[in-house]
C-alpha cells in the first residue's frame, strides 16, 4: 500500500483509536457506569418511545456520553463522530456531509422533548450545549441558559427609555388577539368551499389525501423576545424554563404577573388569521383533513407522523422554521432584538440580486417589506412542508395573497420553469417583494428564486 500524505500516522492513529473503542463489549462500557446517576438517567431516556424508533440517536447518545463520563469529550469532534458512530470513511470532509450536525440537532431537540414531557421531574437534566458535543449535566434547579447573540448590521437609532412594563404593554390588544383566534376558527367554518383542485403550489400540501396542518406563529413567544432583547432558539421554545429565561431581572410583582401573563397565554396576530383563513379557503372538498394550531401547542414527536405542514412566521415567533433554514438560500437574520431591522441574508447571490434584503422598520410602518414562500420536503417522505415568512407581519400576510393570486402564482411557475402542475415534486423558494399602506401590503413582484433539490 503506497501513503502520499504525511499526515497518515496522524489520521490512522485517530482512526485506531475510534476502531479500538467500536470493538468494546458494550456491556463492559457500561458496567463501570451502571452507579451513576447520568449514565441512569441516559439509559432511561434511550427507554422511551422517541428514542425506540431512532436507531442513530440511540447510538449517538450513549456515545456522546460514555467519551464524556470517562474524561474524553475534547475528542467528540464532528469528524471522529461521524467515522466512529455514523461508519464515515476516513477523509470524509464534515463540511460535504452534514448528517452529523443533523443528527445532533435532532438529538438536542429529542432531549428537551423528553425533560418537556416523560422526564419532567427528574433531578439531572442533560444538554448537549451549541457548538460542542460533549453532553452537559446539571440539577433542574441550576439548568444554564445559553443565548447566542447575534451581530447587528442596522441598528435603529437610541429611542428614549421605555416606561415601566405595566404601562405600555398592551392589554387591550392582548384582548384583541384572543378575539382574533376565536374568529379564525369561526371563517374556517364559514368560508365556502370551491370546486376543483388547489392550485399548485398549494396542492402539494393539500392533496386531499393527507392530513394537513397550519402552524401559525406564536404572538407571545415574540413579545418576550422583544422585551428581554434575546434572539431565542427553537431549543430554548421548546425548554419548560422559557419564561424564567426571557424575563428581564428586578422586575416588581405586578410587572412580574403581566410577564407571567404573556408566557402562559397563547395569542396570534391579525395577519396570521388572514393567512390560514386565505390559504384554507383554496382548499375545494373535504376541510377535515386541515386543522390549525399554534407553534406553542407543536411537539417534535408530531413531526413524525406523516401528513404535510403550512408554517406561518418567521423564526422569531413561529421557532418551527428554524428546522428547516439549513435548506434555504435566504434566511432571516437581525441584530440586537427588537432594536434592530431585520433583513433577509442571500447566502448565494447570483448576478443581479442583492446580499441583504431590509425590510420595514416595524408592522404599521409604510414602505417595502420582504417575504419567502418554501416548498421543501419532509425528512423520509413523510409529507410536505409549507413556509410562509416575512420580516414584517406585512410581508408574511402577502406571500398568501401572491399564493392565492392566479396572475402571481402563473408568474411564479414561469420563474421556475414549470409548466402547469408538475407531474413530479417540484421543491423550491422565492423570494418576494411587497409595498405597504397604512400596515397592508399592497403591490407584490418576485425578487428571486431557487429550486430546491
């Protein structure tokens, strides 16, 4: 055998090193562990039902921990793991091959599903912190909270100090949201049904044949991201300490009830009812097969069933998309929390588009706002998925007026180069462009788009 490379004892020994560790008995891995409280805890979590029908969480998990436990995590790095747990060759390059990093999202979110649910009066809680591998054990009572914060680009200018929390948080809205949810469901009933198919792209995810569910975005969830001025994630949403981890410090007790308030309720906003309300009245025949729900009330374990999904939202008040923006070319980003613009990112700009695209400064604010509409599939085929986002409430509320436009939707499939309703999956993501009045949008155009392979 000829080595070209200088850097073979380096590699193969590491290699060894993750063979030699392979052929232990895993009962003889086990055996010095069986005492302690985390190894326990890992071997009931790898017990439940989520963890049953995941053969590579089941592997991943009691690896990550044992390297852990016996003093190795400096070692789980991204390449080592997917040769010793995934059967990677040896100069498989993490970059290409991102199954690793998928599988450890995958496995972050199983865990707080399980402390969310079966596991919820344990005394040890295990994470598996951002940016690391190495599970991280601690007493509920001590549970950290990691916040990534992100860099700003625009930064709106220094606004005088807000009031006291109790007197501009909005209770009259708060009672106008309700009323918004109530009506929703109520025009759900009402609107008639029209004959035909829906048009595409709105039949992949309502086929008639799968069940299909609107996700809108949580109101809430939003509000406290503005008031504590931290990004959030999809694993802090999913956390049971997600309000003691979004309320700002010193807060008095009736400041500390309004809080407490808005973490606890469950509201939308207007152009959220618009959207499902539009998007659903395409739907001709059979309205059982759709039922709307809010990003509060989603679990990961619904994720498996199969059926396909309309996601309403941006990642900052529908967490949910952020499952799916590995896939997207444009992706949402923003600074400081509610202080500064948001703006769509174009990871891959071809001639003629721009790097960012900035929306309006807040909802109600007259000017040009941004939205994408996403097709994307779910993982094993399982069904379809659905997203709707803008940067404002604006531009979420037009990309379901351009989908349930039939001069839009025909501009889209020439965009893309489909003729009619493709007879295979066509997956994809545009990008869209609106003029708002008075807090509505108004004039549509399409931006860019990409097919999705």
């Amino acid at each position: 055998m000829c080595y070209s490379s200088g850097r073979f004892p380096i590699i193969y020994a590491e290699i060894i090193t993750l063979w030699v560790f392979s052929l232990l008995d895993a009962t003889e891995v086990q055996d010095d562990l069986k005492s302690d409280a985390r190894w326990q805890l890992i071997e009931r979590i790898l017990s439940t039902g989520p963890f049953q029908k995941s053969g590579r969480l089941r592997e991943l998990l009691p690896y990550l921990t044992e390297r852990t436990l016996h003093g190795y995590g400096q070692e789980l790095t991204e390449q080592n793991i997917g040769i010793a747990v995934f059967g990677k060759p040896a100069h498989y390059s993490p970059t290409e091959d991102s199954s690793v990093r998928v599988h450890a999202r995958q496995l972050r979110l199983k865990l707080h599903e399980y402390f969310d649910g079966e596991g919820r009066n344990e005394d040890i809680i295990v994470e598996i912190p951002k940016g690391s591998y190495s599970p991280v054990f601690h007493s509920v009572a001590r549970a950290p909270v990691e916040v990534a914060p992100t860099p700003a680009i625009v930064t709106l200018p220094d606004a005088p100090a807000p009031k006291r929390l109790h007197a501009i948080l909005p209770w009259a809205l708060v009672g106008v949201f309700a009323l918004l949810c109530f009506f929703l469901g109520l025009r759900l009933e009402q609107a008639p049904a029209r004959p035909g198919t829906p048009p595409w792209p709105l039949s992949a995810v309502f086929d008639g044949t799968n069940h299909t569910q609107i996700v809108i975005a949580d109101a809430n969830y939003g509000m406290l991201r503005i008031i504590s001025q931290q990004e959030g994630s999809l694993d802090a949403y999913l956390r049971p300490n997600l309000q003691q981890s979004l309320t700002p410090p010193d807060l008095s007790e009736r400041e500390a009830r309004i809080m407490s308030y808005i973490a606890n309720s469950n509201l939308t906003s207007y152009a959220d009812v618009k959207v499902a309300t539009a998007i659903a009245s395409t739907v001709p025949d059979d309205r059982k097969l759709i039922s709307v729900r809010s990003a509060r009330d989603l679990r990961m374990r619904d994720l498996d069933d199969d059926g396909n999904y309309v996601f309403v939202g941006s990642p900052g008040s529908n967490p949910w998309v952020s499952l799916f923006e590995g896939k997207l070319n444009f992706r949402e980003s923003e600074g400081i929390v509610g202080k500064s613009m948001k703006y769509f990112v174009n990871e891959n700009p071809k001639p003629g588009e721009q790097k960012t695209y900035q929306g309006l400064e807040f909802t109600g604010s007259g000017g040009k706002d941004y939205a994408t509409i996403s097709l994307l599939p779910i993982a094993d085929g399982r069904g379809s998925v659905l997203i709707l986002q803008g940067l404002q409430q604006e531009g979420t509320e037009a990309a379901s007026l351009f989908l349930t436009n039939d001069s839009l939707r025909s501009e889209l499939t020439k965009a893309l180069g489909i003729h009619g309703n493709p007879a295979k999956p066509v997956y994809f993501e545009v990008l869209i462009s609106t003029r708002t009045v008075d807090g509505a949008p108004n004039a549509m155009n399409i931006e860019a788009t990409r097919i999705i392979q």
